[in-house]
C-alpha cells in the first residue's frame, strides 16, 4: 500500500514539475511577442 502511494506521489511530482515548466516556456513566449510586436496605435 505505501508503495503505492509513494509512486503515485512520484507520478503527482513529475507532472507538476512539467506543467510548471510549460507554463514557464508560454508565459515566456508571450512576453516576448508582446515585447517585439510594435503597438497597435489606432
């Protein structure tokens, strides 16, 4: 049962880990689009 629950735990970890490393590469993107685009002066 705990080996269960630790690899679950691992399992939990690990795809955190790379959401918040997505997250991190979008929200960079976006920065940087936001930053080279020119403003829209209508």
């Amino acid at each position: 049962m705990f080996k269960k629950l630790l690899i679950l735990a691992g399992v939990v970890g690990v795809g955190v880990v790379v959401f918040n490393k997505i997250k991190a590469s979008n929200d960079e993107r976006a920065l940087w689009h936001e930053a080279t685009t020119s403003p829209d002066l209508r």
